[in-house]
C-alpha cells in the first residue's frame, strides 16, 4: 500500500474512535481534490463559493458515514463518490430553484398583465423588464436573493427568514434592505448597458 493509504486507514480507524485530528487529517489530505472535483461541477458567477460549501457538505456527510467505511484502502474513492453525489444533488437543486422562481416570476406578471391588456409592443417591454430582473436577481448572493424571494412571495417572510437564514425580524429587515438596494444597482447597471 502506499503512504495515502496507509495514513487514511490509521487516521480512519482513530477518527472512527472520535479523534478531530484524525479527520483533519484526512480532510486535509484530501480537500483539495474534492475541491477540484466540486469547482469542475458548479457554474455560474458564484463557481468558488458553491464549490466551497459542496467541500465542506462532503466532508460533513463523510464524516457522519465513517463507520460505512469497510476497506480503509478504497476510502479516497468513496469520498470521490460522496463529492459526485454532493455537486449531482446541488446541480439538481439549482435548477429546481431556476424553474420555481422563473415560474413564480410569470404569475407575477400574468397576474399584473391580465388586469390590462397590454399591446404587443407594451408585452415586449414587459418580458424585457422580466429578463432584466431575472439577471440581476441571479447576481445576487443567496441570502439576498432569498430575503428578496421570502419577502415578496411567502405570507410570512419573517417566520420564513427565521426558519431557512436563523434570522430575527430586524435582522432580516437589514438583509432585505441590503438586498433590494444591490438589486435596484444591478438593474440601473442593465439599464444603462
């Protein structure tokens, strides 16, 4: 066996026993792989940051699995796995997200253009105004993005703050401010452009 091997199954069998310098260890060992791995898996303009949380996701669910481990010389390939598993699962969450907010987005404007009928021309702009809020709002980071999303289309955006950011009332009030002043920025700057 060669030495990654053997240092994985010594630091396995200590961080099994509950040893943090154990896994620390194997973390380091094999981070920056598994950061390879997730960077080659995310898009977009937030790549680094979403290839950071899918690192750390791995290596809390491998953390967790440690006792499924049964061969300590296959355990780089079974981290391998659980980082494809990690990105797969973030990739299909992301697109999920795309589709419900697109969707939430067309209510909103169906339901604000069905009040008046708008000429063709009018219904241009109105999908323009649309594809522009759809761009700036995926220039947000997340939390801003989803303060912006509780805000205007759950019934109790506090609670929801509380419950998806572990925000309070003025501090999700901060954020939503924050938010809504980047995405006004972002839409003066796709005006302008």
């Amino acid at each position: 066996m060669n030495d990654t091997v053997n240092d994985d199954c010594a630091d396995l069998a200590e961080a099994r026993q509950g040893h943090e310098a154990a896994f620390r260890r194997i973390y380091d060992r094999h981070a920056a792989v598994v950061l390879s791995l997730c960077r080659r898996n995310a898009g977009g303009s937030a790549a680094d940051a979403e290839a950071e949380d899918a690192l750390q996701e791995t290596f809390i669910r491998a953390f967790r699995k440690l006792d499924e481990v049964h061969d300590c010389r296959g355990f780089r390939s079974w981290v391998y796995r659980i980082a494809r598993l990690v990105c797969s699962e973030r990739r299909r969450s992301e697109r999920r997200r795309r589709h419900h907010e697109g969707a939430a987005m067309q209510r909103m404007i169906d339901e604000a253009t069905t009040t008046v009928a708008p000429a063709s021309a009018q219904a241009t702009v109105q999908r323009e105004r649309l594809d522009r809020l759809t761009h700036a709002l995926d220039r947000l980071d997340d939390d801003e993005r989803l303060a912006i999303h509780l805000y205007y289309l759950d019934s109790d955006p506090v609670a929801a703050a509380q419950s998806a950011l572990g925000l309070g009332r003025s501090a999700f009030y901060k954020l939503l401010a924050r938010a809504r002043e980047a995405l006004a920025a972002q839409l003066r700057e796709a005006v302008q452009s």
